[in-house]
C-alpha cells in the first residue's frame, strides 16, 4: 500500500514539474534571450582573453584602469547587463515588440506597456544587415521606491566581422539618488582590447 502512495506521490510530482518546464518554455523564447548572449559573451572572453580598458565618473570625477586578462572577470563585468532579461514568467505580455530600420540596420525594440511595473523600460537590439548577429544593444532601466531612486542606460557593441558578434565596448550611465543624499551621477564606459 505505502508502494502505491509513493508512485502517486511521484506522479503528482512529475506532473507538476512537468507543466512547470512547459510554462518554462513558453516564456524562455518570448523575448530575445538576453542572457543566452552574455552567457556566450563570457564564454568567448574567457576564451580570448583580451585585456579591458575601462573610464568612469562619479559626479565629475574621472578614473581609468586597465584590466589585464588574467584579471578579467568577464562574468562579473557583464553582470549589469542580466538585468535587462526580461524572459520571466511575471513579464510576458508586459512588452510591445516594435520591429524598425534603423541606420540601415534591422531592429528590435521591447517597450513597456507599464514603466513603473517593470524595471526595463524599453530594450532595443540592432541586427547586421542579414538580421542573424546582434550590433548594437541598449536599455534604459528605472528602479523606484520609498528608499532608493535610479535610471540606467546600458549599451553594449559588437564586432561582427566574422562568423560571430564579439564584445567590442559597453557602456552604462546614469544616476542614483538615495533619501536624505544628494543624487549621484555615473558614468563607466568599458572598451574590449583584442590582441
């Protein structure tokens, strides 16, 4: 009897994984998969290994730094950019899918059809000209509440001289405002030193 009551147990238990893997996959392919892009990003950095030339600012006060390749944290450095992924299950059907030429290029742009329910408020990704290898991607992000007030705009660019699009330069900009502080000003531009 006990047997009986594991294998419905079991069953119940795959069957929920199961609509759970479904619904998984029905939103993993909603929207572009951004993470799919920075997870091969990282994967052909670490392979490359390039140094990482890198200028900021806060509130007007510049600093540089070189990055060598033995200290590149590729995962690390692109971690602002996960941010934008906006393949979750709370976000399907909260984005117009705008398709556009821009510069001559093929565009896709994700705007929200609520900016203070999302935290992207819109996302665009430039294609080559054969529409197959990302360009150009940028997003402007909002974060607010009681404590804490921000806007992003991140962008990344692409090197698709050959078969694949490779990290050329990302940049992120904006400001923060805490309160009971004044609002702080940023500004990291970051350009990829192939060899």
């Amino acid at each position: 009897m006990n047997r009986w009551w594991i294998l419905v147990f079991l069953g119940i238990v795959w069957s929920c994984t199961s609509a759970v893997d479904q619904q998984k996959k029905k939103t993993i392919d909603t929207y572009y998969d951004i993470n799919g892009l920075i997870d091969y990003q990282v994967f052909l950095l670490d392979s490359i290994r390039p140094f990482l030339l890198k200028t900021g600012s806060i509130n007007g006060k510049m600093a540089w730094d070189t990055i060598p390749p033995e200290k590149a944290d590729w995962a690390s450095e692109l971690m602002v950019f996960r941010s934008t992924d906006i393949n979750k299950s709370m976000l399907i059907s909260s984005y117009n899918v705008v398709g556009k030429n821009i510069s001559g290029l093929p565009t896709t742009i994700y705007v929200s059809k609520s900016p203070k329910a999302t935290f992207a408020d819109s996302i665009a990704l430039q294609f080559t000209s054969q529409g197959k290898q990302p360009f150009k991607f940028y997003a402007t992000l909002n974060t607010k509440n009681v404590l804490f007030k921000s806007n992003k705009y991140v962008a990344m660019t692409f090197d698709t001289t050959g078969q694949k699009s490779l990290l050329k330069s990302m940049k992120v900009e904006g400001w923060q405002k805490m309160v009971l502080e004044d609002s702080t000003a940023f500004s990291i531009s970051s350009k990829v030193a192939y060899r």
